[in-house]
C-alpha cells in the first residue's frame, strides 16, 4: 500500500521508506556515497552536481512512497534505499561518488556540472569524522584517511594533520581550515562556493570538481619558522668580552634564493658578527663575515616544530 508523507524543513531517508520513493520539490537533496542501491531518476532540477555518469532512460515501478510538503534540505543516508528513487523539481541535487548502485537518469536539469575523477576516493564510512546538515562545526585531530562536511554554511577544523588524507565536501557554502605537518590533503568537492584554506605545510590536491567557484588556498610559509635567532637574541644575550655571533633576518630585497635557485617571497640571509661587548653594549665590530641566503624550500628549518614537550615525552613513557 503507498503512503505519502508531509514534512516541513529538513527530512533524511534512512531506511524506513518503502521504495520506490518520490521526494517532490525540495531546495537541496543530498545523495550520499552508497545510499541508493537501485536506480536513481531527477526530474526538472534546476543544477546537478554529480561525480556520477548519468546513463539512458530508468525505468522505475509504482511509487511506493511520496515525500512532499515545504522541504529544504533532503539527506540520503547511506544504505538506506535498497530500491528505487526519483527526485522532482528539485533546486540543486548533490551526488558524491558511487551513490547510485543501479543507473541514474538526470531529465529537465537546468545546469550539470560533472567531473568523473579517477582514482574514487574511500568510502564514507572508512573516514575518521564527518558532519551533516545546516551550519555545523567539526574538529578533527590528525585524521588518517579523511573528513567529510555535507550541507550548507558547515565549518571543519583539521588539526595537527601528519598523515595524507581526503576532505570530502558535498553541498554549498562549507568550509574546511587544515592545520598540518608535511602531509597532502585531497580535496572533493562536490557542490558550489565551498572553500578550503590550509597550511603553508599541507600539500593540496584537488581530485574532484563538480561544482562552480570552489577554492583552496595555501597560507603563505612563515618566515618566522626559518629564522633559529633574531638579530636582537644574539646581541642580547652578551655581557663583556670578545664574541662571533649569527643571526638571521628577513631577506626582503630578494624574490629568488641565491642559494638554491628557487623563486620565492620567503626568504632570510644569515649574518655573523665578530662584536666586543662592554656591559652588554656592543662597542666595537671587528671585521664581518658574508651573508648566506636560505628559502623555505632549503632550509632546514622549513618544516613545523614536532618536538615533544617534557611532559609529552613523560605521558608517552
């Protein structure tokens, strides 16, 4: 016997409905990896983001169940729909990777934006954290195989990432901060206005793009982080007597390295000194040595600070 329900905002299918089921003009309909395990049908949708090929004509039976009402956002779970399903009317349809078991037909749609990235990336469910639905906030601490942020106006914090990882992103307007340590970041985005910003430290790579004005950006390196003492540290640090002290500084005059050749913004010059002190006052400089430059990418100090604390080294112990 068919049954058709009436919701007001948000509705997620996971499980309960009786296939084949019909969700009629909602504003977002999110279809997530493995939800439908038969075949997939959007009628007059106004954009499509899918990484999901859509085939020939689906043929589906009877509905079974009818969702309709003033709905917003509509989430298919994963596993939740063993039959069938058709979506009407819909103002945006997000597809991730392998949602749709049997074949998906896509008829009437306004703009289809599909990007068939290969290799796919892990399942969901192997993912360490994820977050669902409208303006919701995640952290997750040094994720080994990935993040996931489906919906609207989301934010995910990545903390202290030091393993290769994928962020998934499904829907519009989420963002994603990655905060790591010399570890790559594959980004997937499936949807439009979703941003990631990461670390100077974090390598990205963005696998998939179905969608439209979606960014990453790469914090600039800190020069800080190449700099082992500050010009005033190493005068500072002297009394009285005859000392040779290094120091380095920012090197802004330069937009190439001339020690390794690179180009970069990022970049200091070495400096020593060969100073006499009187009660901590330099007061006389003997002869100077040269300058040494070095940039983030060869210096041995570009790279984060990973050492551990005294009371980290006691906790591990």
């Amino acid at each position: 016997m068919s049954s058709s329900s009436t919701y007001s905002g948000d509705v997620t299918l996971n499980g309960d409905e009786q296939e084949p089921v019909k969700i009629v003009d909602p504003e977002n309909v999110h279809v997530k990896s493995g939800a439908v395990d038969g075949n997939l049908k959007i009628l007059n949708a106004e954009y499509v983001y899918t990484n999901t090929s859509a085939g020939d004509s689906v043929s589906i039976d009877s509905i079974e169940t009818e969702i309709s009402g003033t709905l917003e956002d509509a989430y298919i779970e994963k596993s939740s729909i063993t039959g069938d399903v058709v979506i009407v009317d819909a103002e945006d349809v997000f597809i991730e990777h392998n949602a749709v078991t049997g074949d998906l037909q896509i008829v009437g749609d306004e703009k289809r934006f599909h990007d068939a990235s290969d290799p796919n990336p892990a399942p969901r469910d192997h993912y360490d954290d994820s977050t669902t639905g409208w303006k919701r906030s995640l952290s997750v601490t040094d994720p080994s195989t990935g993040v996931a942020v489906i919906g609207g106006q989301n934010k995910a914090h990545i903390v202290d990432a030091t393993h290769d990882f994928d962020v998934y992103i499904t829907g519009w307007n989420n963002h994603v901060e990655i905060s790591g340590q010399r570890n790559t970041a594959t980004i997937h985005f499936i949807g439009s206005e979703n941003s990631v910003t990461a670390s100077a430290y974090t390598d990205v790579e963005v696998a998939t793009e179905s969608g439209h004005d979606n960014s990453v950006t790469v914090k600039e390196f800190p020069i800080n982080d190449l700099i082992e003492t500050t010009k005033e540290d190493a005068y500072g640090s002297r009394f009285f007597g005859r000392e040779k002290i290094t120091y380095q500084e920012p090197a802004l005059d330069k937009d190439y390295c001339p020690n390794c050749g690179a180009n970069s913004n990022v970049m200091i010059q070495r400096r020593q000194a060969d100073v006499f002190f009187l009660f901590g006052f330099a007061v006389y400089h003997f002869d100077t040595g040269g300058v040494a430059y070095e940039c983030e990418e060869c210096s041995r100090n570009a790279q984060p600070d990973v050492e551990l604390t005294e009371s980290e080294r006691k906790d591990i112990f």
